[in-house]
C-alpha cells in the first residue's frame, strides 16, 4: 500500500495559543455579506468545532497521504470551514476573497478541489459513511492517522448515518470521531419538532460507540475532547450542544438565517458584536 | 461469468495489493475463493448499499481500488447518489460490480431485474460502464477495470457456461468485439443476452439473411469511431440488450447515429417496459416475453429487414 509513514506537520504551533472561533465567526459575517448569501447560522455554531480541529487537534498538511481527515458532512457551514483553513494557513486569504464569485472555487458547499477540502460535501447523510471508510483505510494501511466527521443534528434524519454507524461500532473503528452540532435547528423548524431523537446519545450508545456529552462552544474543552482517543476500539461521537447563530444576537435560534443573506446595517451590527472584547 | 470475475479478481489482488472487495452482504458460493485468500482484504458491509459505496470512496481515497459487489439493481442505483458525489465527483477508482444484470434474477421479481443499470451509470461522464456478454470476456473487462483511473461500472451476469460463438475472450478498448461478418445489416449486443443475438443472427444467415455481429462490451467509454465506420459499411442496424430503451446501447447508436445526420433505419430490441407484466419466470422465459429470445430476436430482425423493402 502507499506509505505509512505519518508526517505530523502541524499548524498546533502557529495556532495553539490562540482561540479561533471569534476570527472564523469574523470571517464567516465578512464573506457572507460580501457575497449576499446564507447558510450564516449554521458556519456561526460550529465556529468553536472547527477552530478546535484545525487549531490544534488535526495532524498533517492538506497533500500528506497520511494525514487526519476532516469531513464537514454538514456542508453548508462550508464558509465557517474555509475560514478555519484560513486562519490556519492551509487556503490562501486571497482565495477566500473569491468566495461565491463566479469563476471561485469556494461556493455555499465545500468542493473538493479546494486546498484543505479532504471531501466534498453538501448532500446531508454522506460523510459519515465516506469517514468510515477512511478510518478503515487507515486502520488496513497501519496508519495512525484519525477521522473527524462533523455532522448537524439534522442530518441524523438520514438513514445512511445509521448504516455507518453501525459499521464504525462493529469494526471497532476507533480512529474514527463523530462531532454532531446539536444546534436543534433544521431547514423547516426545530429538530425537536420536526423529526426528533429523544436521546441522541443513548442512540448512538446503542450502536456501540463512545459518547461523550460537551458544550460546543467551549474551543479549549473541545480540543481535549478531540484529542483523546476514545475508549480503545469504540469510535467517539461528541455532542456538541450549539447555539445556531452563537455570537450574533440577533441570529441566535432564528431559523431564517439557514436561509437569509445580511443587509448592511445587520452587517456592520454583527461585525460590532464579534469585536474583542 | 461470476466465477471467472472472483477467478480474476483473486489473481488480480496477488498482483496488485490496491484491491480490495466490499460486498453488500452478497455472493454466498461464490465469493469464498477471495475471501479465503485475502481475509484481510475482503469486507461485508452488510445490507447497506449506500454505506458499502460511501466506505469504498474513503478506501478509494487512500489508495485501495475496492470492488463493491451486489446485485445490478441494488449496485447501481440504491447508493446512486453517493456514487455520484463520492467516486464520480472524486474521480475515485471504486469498482461497483453489478450482479445478474438484465433479467438473469428471474423469478426473484421485478426488484432484482437489473435493467436500469446501464443507463444510470452513463449519466456520470467520468464513470467507465462495461458489460461482458460471456464468461471468457469477463477476465480482460474485469482487468480493463482496473486499469482505469476512475470510477467504474461492471455489469456482470452469473452464468459461466453459456457462451457468444467466436467472441473467446475478445476485448479491445474503443471497439467493437465482431464476431461475424454479413452485409445485410448490423446486430450489436451488449451483456449476457448477447448469446440470444448472436443465436438468432445464426438463424437468420440460415434463412439467406447475413449480418455482422458484434458485442459492444464498453458503453462508456464508447467505442464511437469503430461504430461510425460500421455503420457505415451496413444498410441498418439493430442492437439487442436487457435493458429499457433509454441510456443503454441502443440510445448510445440512436445519439451516435443522430449527431451525424445518418438516415440509416434502426431498430432496438430491448425491455420496453419493465412493470408492464405481472407475469414471473426464469431468465429465458422473461426474454421471451420481452422479445428478446433467439426466436423471438429471429422474428423481430426478419419483420424489420421486411419493413424497410
């Protein structure tokens, strides 16, 4: 097989004394403006997931064969995830400025000829399955390597996460995380009201994987819950509890920012809200 | 056909250590060589087709080229949408191999008639779609696929012992496999109802009636330049396949023949409609009852040739 060897490039240097979830959120508010487009709520709540991956948790630059995966099967936060790869130098700023142009790579949903895109993603229900075949890869080619597959809580509607997660237990899978963003929010209402699991943890745990319960929008707690591995041959799944909208008042638990573009005033209203403090 | 693909397969995994071979939970009696030789390299997924195409693309990814094994209709359109997302959008070098394909399911139902297959797969442009019509022709397609780069679609039938008189393996990229020459028309056949073609253009040379013959093994890529020249050479044509008229083999001489304004009649035998009848029976009775026997191709051919006089 090609190469086990596992270079740990890492950007945990460069990054880990700083937090990115403000910047990414930052970024998110500054590109979806420029581009009049939404999907804002969704990049807002796992502004803290991806800042904790690429920040200091994912080993390996985009073109090593044996780096960790990261799969946003959650693709429309595709633009919270070009921010993180920004902030942590893997897409050019200049590229990111393209954003939703035409003639860009970088759209409302993650291609994967983007520099640090391992998957392309946007139909809900995919990644997972594409995540465990990677960490079985992995595991075939005596890698080290881990797989990070960040799901919304929606997208447990889909069968197909099931069937993989089934597999994922069965085969012992233990390089393999699971991050669901609990933000209880779907395209037409509440997850709660739409279609609900009552215990989406004690479902997983029922497929015989590793839960563990945090709060999504604590950055530093979500690092060291991704970088230790979970119980030896369960894959984990963390529940990240999510605020959709989180650090937008306006936006926060407001289902039409799935959908809605800003306007200039609600622009320049967020940019002052994501302000340091 | 099945014994000669996991024959080859096993041969090709001691020659190539990329191969790997997923399987939907299927291929009891017939899977086991492999298994046996390669435990390490052999998964069942379980039921789960989407899962077993996702799988493939992650493994695929790293570098494995995994073989997805499962019955036509459940290979090629239950995960249709991962494989469209995952190896075709990815360029990825996932195998999908599709079982029994056309009708060779026969009384298990119209669940497991396998005659969308082919069209399915043409609709993704970087997919490789090829179909053995015997078992001698399915070690060098079973190798032509992996050799591809991308993604690949392999219609398989399971009958090892029913062969195409004078094919004996033949299979060249971008041409047609012809295994008899005549110059009162052209029959092109794809899959294992080829057999039933090349039976019922023999029946019909006997009547005085002489027609090449030829299996089109590779839909995509197709082999367009050698069809263009056989049309040329021939005053009609007509493709015999197990599947609906739209995406197969016929549609690809219709769009061929199109594009360059050729006149030249043409006449597709092939399942018109799948649901139209209630009625169940083995493979042969089925091909029959969609005019797809040696017989009934006999009868079709012979009527067609008298309607252009």
């Amino acid at each position: 097989m090609p190469g086990s060897s596992r270079d740990l490039g890492t950007p945990r240097a460069r990054t880990r004394d700083r937090l990115l979830a403000r910047r990414i959120r930052s970024l998110v508010i500054e590109h979806s403006y420029r581009a009049h487009v939404g999907h804002i709520g969704s990049s807002l709540s796992v502004a803290e997931i991806l800042g904790a991956l690429y920040g200091s948790v994912v080993h390996g630059q985009p073109t090593d064969p044996a780096r960790d995966r990261v799969i946003l099967s959650k693709g429309h936060a595709a633009l919270g995830l070009f921010a993180a790869l920004t902030l942590t130098g893997r897409l050019e700023p200049d590229e990111l400025d393209t954003f939703c142009r035409p003639g860009s790579r970088l759209g409302v949903h993650p291609d994967p000829g983007v520099p640090g895109v391992d998957f392309g993603t946007g139909s809900l229900g995919h990644g997972l399955s594409i995540g465990t075949g990677a960490a079985l890869a992995a595991r075939m080619q005596n890698r080290s390597s881990r797989v990070f597959v960040v799901l919304s809580d929606a997208e447990l509607n889909e069968g197909a996460v099931w069937e993989a997660a089934q597999f994922a237990a069965h085969h012992r899978l233990g390089n393999l995380v699971a991050i669901v963003d609990l933000n209880g929010q779907q395209a037409f209402g509440y997850t709660s009201e739409v279609l609900s699991i009552p215990d989406v943890g004690g479902a997983f745990t029922a497929f015989g994987w590793d839960v563990v319960q945090a709060d999504g929008h604590d950055e530093e707690g979500l690092s060291r819950v991704f970088d230790v591995e979970g119980a030896p041959g369960s894959p984990r799944v963390v529940l990240a509890k999510t605020v959709f909208g989180r650090g937008v008042s306006f936006m926060e638990r407001q289902l039409k920012w799935h959908y809605l573009p800003l306007e200039e005033e609600q622009y320049h209203v967020a940019m002052q809200e994501l302000q340091p403090s | 056909m099945r014994t000669a693909f996991v024959d080859t397969l096993v041969q090709l995994a001691k020659e190539d250590e990329r191969v790997v071979l997923l399987t939907g939970d299927l291929g009891f009696m017939a899977l086991e060589p492999f298994r046996d030789a390669y435990p390490s390299r052999f998964v069942n997924v379980g039921v789960a087709e989407q899962n077993l195409i996702g799988i493939a693309t992650g493994l695929a990814d790293a570098g494995f080229t995994p073989f997805c094994y499962s019955i036509a209709t459940f290979a090629s359109m239950r995960g249709f949408e991962f494989f469209r997302n995952g190896a075709a959008w990815h360029n990825l070098p996932v195998r999908l191999v599709g079982m029994g394909g056309g009708f060779e399911y026969g009384s298990a139902g119209v669940t497991h008639h396998g005659v969308e297959d082919l069209g399915a797969m043409r609709l993704l442009p970087p997919v490789t779609v090829i179909a053995p019509a015997d078992a001698e022709q399915t070690p060098p397609l079973v190798r032509y696929a992996q050799s591809r780069r991308g993604p690949v679609y392999l219609r398989l039938g399971k009958n090892d012992r029913r062969r195409v008189p004078g094919l004996e393996g033949a299979f060249e990229p971008d041409r047609i496999s012809i295994t008899r020459q005549g110059a009162s028309g052209l029959v092109l056949a794809t899959g294992s109802v080829a057999a039933e073609a090349a039976e019922s253009v023999e029946g019909l040379s006997l009547s005085g009636l002489s027609c090449s013959f030829g299996v089109v093994a590779s839909l995509a890529p197709a082999p367009v330049d050698h069809l263009r020249e056989l049309l040329a050479a021939h005053p009609w044509v007509a493709t015999v396949e197990a599947h609906v008229p739209a995406g197969g083999l016929g549609s690809l001489v219709a769009e061929v023949l199109a594009e360059q304004g050729a006149a030249t009649p043409l006449l597709r035998c092939c399942v018109d409609d799948p649901f139209a009848s209630e009625e169940l029976g083995d493979e042969a009775f089925l091909h029959e009852l969609h005019g797809l026997s040696a017989t009934a191709l006999e009868r079709r051919l012979a009527s067609f040739v008298e309607s252009l006089a």
